[in-house]
C-alpha cells in the first residue's frame, strides 16, 4: 500500500452529530482487514471519545486534546505528551467569566468569543500557551503542541512516518496533521479553506465521506488523487 495508514479527525468528519454511522465503521474494518493502520485524532478528551464511540478500538492509536494525548485503545494506557493544565490559568479565566469551561489533561477549552479574554489572561500571567480555533470553539494548550505532533507520536509508535499517512479532517484545527501527511484529504462538509489545500475532497459529508475515501485506499490505492 503506497499509504498503510489513515489519519482521521472525529467530530464533522468521522462523526456527525457526535455519532460514527455503522456504515462508516464497516469501511473503517474492511480497512483493517486489508493491512491499513487508523489513527484517530481529535480535540476531544480521551475519556468522552471513549463514551461516546463505542467503536474506538478499531483505531490503532487515539489522540485526544488536540494532540496532547496518546491513547493505546488495546490496552486502555493514556499518555500525556506536554505539560498538565496549570491550575492558575483555570481559575483566572473563570474569574473573568469565561464559561463554559471545559477542562482536560492539557487542554483548556471554550468558545471563540473569548478569544481575547483568553489571549488577555495568558499575557498577563506569562505563560508559554497557544490558542487554536475550531468551528466556533476555542482551544489552549502549551505552545508547540497540535494534532501534526500528537500524530507524529501516534505514527512512530506504529513504525511508521507521517508521509505514510493519508489524513482527512473538516476544519480549521485539523490544518495542521493533514498538512504533514502524504496525502491530505478533506470531506464534503469541510471549511472551504480546508478543501482548497487538499490533494482530495470527498463528494459526500461526514463519516460517508470517510467510507469513500477508505474504498478508494482499499480498491484502489488511492490512484485518483495527486498527493503532494
């Protein structure tokens, strides 16, 4: 296989309305089957990923937290790949009203309209964080870190490297890790700005679009896009 791995984000791509459709996951198995390896890769904490698809373990490797987090699903380890939340930077933005607040290993989340309350708290506080946009919400973690580094890790643990991988995400935060792979892919429902710098963009939406991109790997071997 010219790519033995597929990188997929979860929510928007993989997911629609929070749920992976059983014909989506039949795909992601029938590419299992064939010799592929998944990753997942998302914003998500590990835990409600875990509760909410149930068919997590058909993913070699989870990212959570927007490439904070590796997950080995077979065996249930998590691994923390930067620094933890600092506590003071949490209580500083609820004393500001940020809220929802929503509180990770690593990460810090919220809505884009903090934006510069968030941005505010970080300069006055003098930490070294980084804030990512997402379709609305509004991600901190430390500087450096993103869904590109959290594949990396996830890829060489399988041995493999990202140009091995094709990735295929939605929106904005997903830039990052289809932009290090060998082939960058981006759904029917994708941000314009996404699809404009994919090699390919699926004509259905969602996981449907992932089963298409998965038939084209497995049947093909992905000869109709041009990777870069």
């Amino acid at each position: 296989m010219r790519f033995p791995a597929l990188a997929c984000d979860y929510d928007g791509t993989l997911a629609a309305d929070g749920r992976v459709g059983r014909v989506t996951l039949a795909a992601l198995r029938r590419l299992k089957e064939s010799g592929g390896r998944l990753v997942l890769v998302t914003g998500r904490q590990v835990g409600d990923l875990l509760t909410a698809f149930p068919g997590a373990a058909t993913f070699d490797r989870i990212v959570g937290e927007n490439g904070a987090i590796l997950c080995r699903p077979a065996t249930g380890r998590v691994a923390l790949l930067t620094a933890a939340v600092n506590p003071a930077f949490v209580a500083a933005l609820a004393a500001r009203g940020v809220e929802p607040l929503s509180v990770g290993r690593a990460v810090v989340a919220t809505l884009e309209v903090h934006h510069d309350v968030v941005l505010a708290t970080i300069h006055d506080l003098g930490l070294d964080l980084a804030v990512t946009l997402n379709r609305g919400a509004l991600m901190v973690l430390p500087s450096g870190i993103d869904k590109a580094t959290g594949l990396r890790a996830a890829l060489g643990e399988l041995g493999l490297r990202p140009r091995d991988a094709v990735a295929i995400g939605d929106g904005e935060n997903d830039q990052s890790f289809l932009e290090c792979c060998g082939c960058a892919a981006a759904v029917g429902n994708a941000l314009p700005a996404l699809k404009a710098r994919a090699d390919y963009v699926t004509r259905a939406a969602d996981g449907a679009g992932v089963a298409e991109l998965v038939a084209l790997l497995v049947d093909e071997d992905l000869a109709t896009a041009c990777p870069r």
